[in-house]
C-alpha cells in the first residue's frame, strides 16, 4: 500500500513532511509486534496514529483495547489490567478477567501511560519482557500475547527525572516513539484538515456551507491552535452549525477560538519536527515554558483581581506566603486550580484538560488542598 492509500485508508489527513515521515514509520512497524510509543500534545491524533498501527497489523481481525490509565483509580488499575481472583480484596465478589486477558492475540493501548502507578509499571515491564502477569490475588503467572502501544501527552523524561517514571520501562518503550507534532507546526496540514472536517460536518447534519472569505483562511492558517486538531474539529463544526449557510469572514471565525492572539509570539520559535526525539523534548520544554508564563500572567491578573477585591489575603489559608511576601508554590497551585475549576463552572475532566493534569490528579489536588 502507498502512502496515500494508507492514509485514506486510516483517515490520516497530513501532507507535511513531518506527517509523511511517520506515516513511513508506521507502515514499517504496523506489521510487527514491537511496542511502540505515541507521544505529543493532546488533540494531535495519538488515538488515530494508535488505530492505524492496531489496523495495519496482522492482529487487525482481534481487539484493540483501549485503557486510560489516567481515569482509573490507583487502587483499582491492576486489577482492571490484570485482572483478580474471587475474593482478593473485599469488594471482589467475583473473578474478573483483565484487559490484559480480554486483548490477547490482539493490541492493547495504554493511554497517558504517564499516569500509571510506580508499582503497576513494574508489573507492565514484566509483561512486555515476557509476556506474563498474575491476576491480584493468584500466585500464578498467565501467558497473554498482546501487543502494546502506549500513548502520552507528557514529557516522560522529566517524569523519570521526578522518579514518577521507572526509567527501564521508559527506555523500554521509547525504541520506537512516534512523536506527533503540533499543529502550529505543521501549519501546511490545516487546508486539507479544514475541507475534511466541513465535509464530515455538513454531510452529516445536511447543513449547506457557504464557504470562507480570505481572510477568515487566513486566521485559520495563523492560529496557534493549542487544542491541536481536536479544537480544529470541534470549532469547524460549531461554526458551521451556528453559522449555518452563511460565507464566514475572520469576525466570524475569531467568534469560535479558544485563545484570543497570544500574549507571548510562537512564530519566534524554531520548527520542529519528529525527526529526533531530543528535537520532541526541547519542543516540550518550550510549549512548558510557554504554558509557565501565560499561567504567571494569569496569576498575575488573578492576583490584581483578588486584592482589589479584599485585603484579608494573609487571614485565610496557612502560610499562603514565605518571608519575603512571595507565594509558596502550594499556593500558586491552589489558586490556578480554584481559578480553573471556577471558568469550567466546575467541571473537573475540563479543568483538568485545561491544566494538562490528569483527572485523577485534579481529583487529589482538589482533596489535598480542600477545595470541595
Ligand atoms: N491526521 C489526522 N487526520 C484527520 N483527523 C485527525 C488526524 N489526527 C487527529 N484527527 C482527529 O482529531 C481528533 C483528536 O484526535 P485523537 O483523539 O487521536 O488525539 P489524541 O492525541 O489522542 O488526543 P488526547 O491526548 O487528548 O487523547 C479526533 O477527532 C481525530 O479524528
Ligand atoms: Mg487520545
């Protein structure tokens, strides 16, 4: 199969150079059992990358089972994985197979795979190296033949240097990373991602569309889109629903993006592409970097806004500031949490989008610090 018959294939829109030369890295490993890693920011097609893969195996006629390891609760995640017996803790009324067991012959993604306990990565590593697991509460290895891709939107490296992350796992699974880049960087896929994503809209709802004035284009091509391609979907389609039949200019457009022109310029950042995963990391640090200093700004307005309002900042919270009237950094956390959580009106799988933490995270911060 070339190329583009792949990618129609798979409903894999790219023409960058950057999304060519994954498609070749797909094709070549698809075939085999190798482990692969996916990684890059959310909304850059992790998911989709990880189907094709699953799609162009030779296990395509069998399962690919998706987990996120994310949205699990930690005391629950090996059994979900591994499965247990009857009766291995109180609640486990009967035997459950895990997905471990339920993939067999065929792929398992493990999602925000950053998110996984220390002590399952233990359990995982022993998987991979030889393809055995116990269920909680059996002493007894099974066998499972399974396929793993593992995906992740955060930077492993610094989670190994946080010793959140085995590092024999992280070297594990990084022999074959795919590393997706960023819309912003792959400027040149936005056309083709736009005609597809009106076709679908409009085909799917029977809306008429009445097409976009240049510089409406324009915009769309200039955005930084720090939602990725989801946020390209999700606004084509809003606009095309609430804007219905009519031919849509910049104003229009401006309407539906989430981040109004950015405080700090991205065009002064280099290109980069998947080409090495040194490459991929510094482009991390810098997207950190970035999200480092609109969230000071953040605070910043945040913190006009507050003592404005009220003069008690010292009163409420213990030790909200050091000695030197700078906040502690538990502080500055609770804040931008509270903050977060107050512009999705509560809605924690979006703040904690929005924070780039996972669920469960947010749920534990939320607890620590008392914001419930
Ligand atoms: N290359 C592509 N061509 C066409 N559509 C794409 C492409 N990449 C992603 N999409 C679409 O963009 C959306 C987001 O993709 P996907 O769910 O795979 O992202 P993700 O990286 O897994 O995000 P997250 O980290 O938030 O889970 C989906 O609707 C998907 O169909
Ligand atoms: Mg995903």
């Amino acid at each position: 199969m070339d190329r583009e018959e792949f990618q129609r294939t798979y409903g894999i829109v790219g023409k960058s150079p950057e999304m060519q030369e994954i498609i070749d890295v797909i094709q070549q490993v698809a075939p085999t059992d190798i482990t692969v890693l996916i990684s890059g920011e959310s909304g850059t097609g992790k998911e989709v990358i990880a189907k094709a893969i699953h799609g162009a195996s030779k296990r395509s006629q069998q399962a690919l089972v998706s987990v996120n390891c994310g949205a699990i609760p930690e005391g629950l995640i090996e059994s979900e994985l591994f499965g247990h017996e009857k009766g291995a803790f109180t609640s486990a009324a009967d035997l459950r197979r895990g997905y471990f067991e339920i993939a067999d012959g065929g792929t398992i993604l493990l999602d925000e795979i950053g998110e996984m306990p220390l002590s399952t990565q233990v359990k995982l590593l022993r998987v991979l190296e030889s393809g055995e697991y116990m269920r909680v509460g059996s002493s007894s290895a099974r066998r499972t033949d399974v396929r793993v891709i593992a995906a992740t939107n955060k930077m492993l490296e610094y989670e190994v240097q946080q010793k959140h992350f085995r590092p024999d796992l992280y070297f594990r699974l990084r022999s074959v990373n795919i590393h997706l880049p960023p819309l912003r960087n792959r400027k040149e896929d936005i056309p083709a991602l736009v005609e597809l994503f009106v076709k679908e809209t409009s085909d799917k709802n029977k809306l008429h569309f009445g097409g976009f004035t240049d510089d409406a284009t324009e915009l769309l091509m200039s955005y930084s889109w720090p939602g990725n391609i989801r946020e390209l979907r999700n606004d084509i389609e809003s606009m095309l629903v609430l804007e219905s039949g009519k031919r849509l200019d910049s104003d229009d457009v401006r309407k539906y993006l989430r981040e109004q022109p950015s405080v700090v310029s991205e065009r002064n950042l280099p290109v980069v592409s998947n080409k090495t995963v040194e490459q991929a990391e510094r482009e991390l640090i810098y997207r950190a970097l970035l999200d480092l200093k609109s969230n000071i700004i953040e605070m910043k307005e945040l913190l006009t806004g507050r003592v404005s309002q009220s003069d008690d900042l010292h009163d409420h919270h213990a030790q909200p500031q050091n000695g030197n009237g700078v906040l502690t950094m538990d502080e500055m956390e609770r804040r931008m949490i509270s903050g977060s959580l107050a512009r999705n009106n509560g809605n924690r799988r979006l703040a904690a989008r929005e924070l780039n933490i996972s669920e469960r995270t947010l749920y534990r911060k939320i607890k620590d610090f008392g914001l419930q």
